[in-house]
C-alpha cells in the first residue's frame, strides 16, 4: 500500500480543476493582454478566476493579484507594507518565530537594510497571542504578519483578535493563509485582513500558482517589473489555465470546508488515538487545530530515519517543512515550542486530506510503531535514556 499523507507539502489536483484548466491550453489560449478576440476571451476568464477568488475571500475582485504562489505572495506583500513603512518613517514589523521561510528569510532580507523585527513567542502551544502582538506595536510599527494556520503542527492564531488590534493601531496586517485557505472559513473584511497570500497547490489545484489579496489603498510594490499586468503591480503574461484551475479548485474546496474537515479531522484523531501508545512520544501544538496535520515527536530517534524507513513501508510524510535546506537542524518551529533540539529532532509530520482513507490511515498506525521501536532498539541516545544516563525529556 502506498499512502500519501504528507497535504502539507502539496496536494493532489482534484478532478475538477484539472477539468477546469483543460480548455485554457489548446482552445482558448490567447494572451489576455492582446486586443483581438482570442485575448479578450482569455482576459474575460481571467476576471471570472479574479471575480471568484475575491468572492470566497469575501474581497474584491480588484484586490486580488494573481502570483506564481504562495512565497512571492508573502514576498510582495511583506516588502510593499515594509516600504509603505519607510515612507512614513515606520521601519519596525512584528511577526512570530512560527512563520514559513518565505516570510521568514523576507524579513531577514528587510533587517539587513535596517528594519528591526520582533519576533513573537509562540510557547508550548504553538500560538501567538494577541495580548503579545499589542504590547508590541510601537509608534514605528509598519507591519504585522502573522501566520492564519502552521504549516508543521497545524496550529490556527487569532487572526480576527490580532487583525482588530492592527486596524485599530493603524497598522498593515498581513497573514500568510496559504495553509487556511479552502480548509478553513475565510472573509478577510470580517477578519480585519489587509493582505493575505494564498496557494492554489495546497488546496487540490496546480503548483505555481497563488495570489496576494491586498486592500484596496494599499500600495503594492512590484517583486517583477513587466508588462503592466496585474494592475501593474506583477509583470509577466498571466498563466491562465493555472489560474483557471486554482480558482476552480479553491471554489470547490471551500464548498466542501465543513464536509471535509468532519472527515479528515476524524482520521486525524484516529491517527492520533492509534500511536498513543507509543511510550515517550508527544503531539506538537494545542487548542484549535488544522483538521489535516498531526505532529509528533518520539525521544531517542532523528526524524530522517524514521522518514526513510515509514517510505519503504510505502507511507509518505514529512519531519516539518518540505523546504529543507539539506541542513540537519531540526525545525525552527518546533524549536519555537520550546523543544530540546534532540527531541526536535525526532519529528514526524502527517498531513491528511480528503482523499486518504480509514485503511491508509490503519496502515500508518501499524507502521509506526513498529519504525519507532526499530530505531530506538538501534540508538544510543535512547540506550542512554533507558539505563537512566540521561533524563527523560518527553
Ligand atoms: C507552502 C507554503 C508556502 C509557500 O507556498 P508556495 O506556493 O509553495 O510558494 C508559504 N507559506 C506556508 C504556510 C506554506 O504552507
């Protein structure tokens, strides 16, 4: 049996939006740009995907920028609060030590020009809180980005509550969404959303492709200069099929939210139910959770190997974020949890979704144990743990 259960990382296309982007590469396939009526056929699908997107974000349809994903989705966003800042003297962003490296190593780029950052605690639970994103707002404060829901452990922040306290201090809110978006209910005027990114391969529609939702007002900064595309703001010929596709997919994905989250929150519990056994074990992250994403660690094992091992027995999943860089340090957001680094180390994320079943998931729950007990028979650090050298952390 091969199981995929790592949705975190990417997820299958569904059905209907690779119906979806069909047409849009051999029948109408014009440059939207064009004047002639094969472009201006493409043009018109353009703002329905436009018109459909802003719809299920509660949005407008020209507050919505199309992009190649996610990460240049936080990258414009980021870099154009952070020079709407600067123009107004305002050189401080707050965000979390949670966040996705796109916004991460955006914010590293911005500190080296001479912004500061701050970077809010999330505690064992995995979650900022509100209180903390107040009583860091300063005078100088341009930007607060804070991510809707972790990416490793699933972990959903208080967007509404930190969005409230943002509009009210005038300052840019911005969230990465791009593991919310088409799971969880989104209405970015309710929420107090100024920008929010998105992407289309984390919901069952195509890689590369995402967009920024940006308030009408603000001010964005081009990442890609070009053929005024975009309003202007993201050079380059829009990918129409793909964007075809992830309108159609978020469509259908937010038409299922609550469907699919009854679902894959049920597997994600007898997943949970089913390792608990498993002595010196944790899950990562509390309170109100992603319905797909379960994060464990087990003391005495690296992750890597345990990956290594669950694939041979058919089974993909992931240590935390698909984006390592080849480096052995273990997650920066389990760190953030305030784990040891060798319990860190020893992770496993499994993310679900629609498509996986209750015999996938059984097949998980044979496996793990059986991996775990292989590699803590084989490790020193858990002979040590064992003989009582060294406490037990977890
Ligand atoms: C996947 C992901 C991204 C990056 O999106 P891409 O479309 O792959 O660039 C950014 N933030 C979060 C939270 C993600 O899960």
């Amino acid at each position: 049996m091969r199981v995929y259960a790592d949705n975190a990382a990417t997820t299958r296309m569904s059905e209907t939006a690779i119906a979806a982007m069909l047409p849009y590469m051999d029948k109408i396939y014009g440059n939207p740009s064009s004047l002639h009526s094969f472009g201006q056929e493409a043009a018109e699908v353009l703002q329905q995907a436009r018109e459909t997107v802003a719809g299920l974000l509660g949005a407008e349809s020209r507050e919505i920028y199309f992009t190649s994903g996610g990460s240049e989705a936080d990258n414009m966003a980021i870099i154009s609060a952070a020079r709407l800042g600067a123009k107004k003297g305002k050189k401080h962003i707050i965000s979390s030590r949670i966040e996705h490296h796109a916004v991460l190593h955006t914010l590293d780029k911005l500190k080296k020009e001479g912004y500061e950052i701050t970077l809010l605690e999330v505690g064992r639970e995995g979650r900022v809180k509100a209180e903390d994103v107040a009583a860091a707002i300063r005078p100088d404060t341009a930007l607060v980005t804070i991510m809707y829901a972790n990416n490793e452990i699933g972990t959903i922040q208080p967007i509404k509550e930190i969005g409230a306290i943002c509009k009210e201090k005038g300052v840019i809110f911005h969230t990465d969404a791009v593991q919310a978006v088409g799971h969880l209910d989104i209405n970015v005027k309710e929420q107090n959303i100024d920008m929010l990114s998105l992407s289309a391969h984390k919901f069952h529609g195509p890689k590369g492709v995402g967009a920024l939702y940006c308030r009408r007002g603000l001010i964005l900064t081009n990442i890609i200069e070009g053929g005024g595309q975009e309003r202007g703001k993201r050079g380059g010929t829009e990918n129409i099929p793909a964007i075809v596709a992830a309108a159609a997919a978020m469509k259908e994905a937010c038409e299922n939210i609550e469907k699919h989250a009854i679902y894959v929150s049920a597997l994600r519990d007898r997943l949970i139910k089913g390792l608990a056994h498993i002595p010196h074990a944790v899950v990562n992250g509390s309170g109100e959770k992603l319905p797909g994403i379960a994060n464990f660690c087990f003391e005495g094992i690296e992750g890597e190997s345990l990956l290594l091992l669950l694939n041979k027995d058919g089974i993909a999943a992931s240590s935390g974020s698909a984006c390592t860089s080849g480096s052995l340090d273990p997650s920066h957001v389990l760190l953030a949890l305030g784990l040891p680094h060798e319990v860190a180390h020893g992770s496993l994320r499994i993310s679900l979704c629609h498509y996986n079943t209750i015999e996938e998931v059984d097949h998980i729950i044979a496996s793990v144990p059986k991996v775990v007990d292989y590699l803590r028979d084989i490790s020193p650090v858990w002979e040590a743990l064992m003989e009582g050298e060294r406490p037990h952390v977890i």
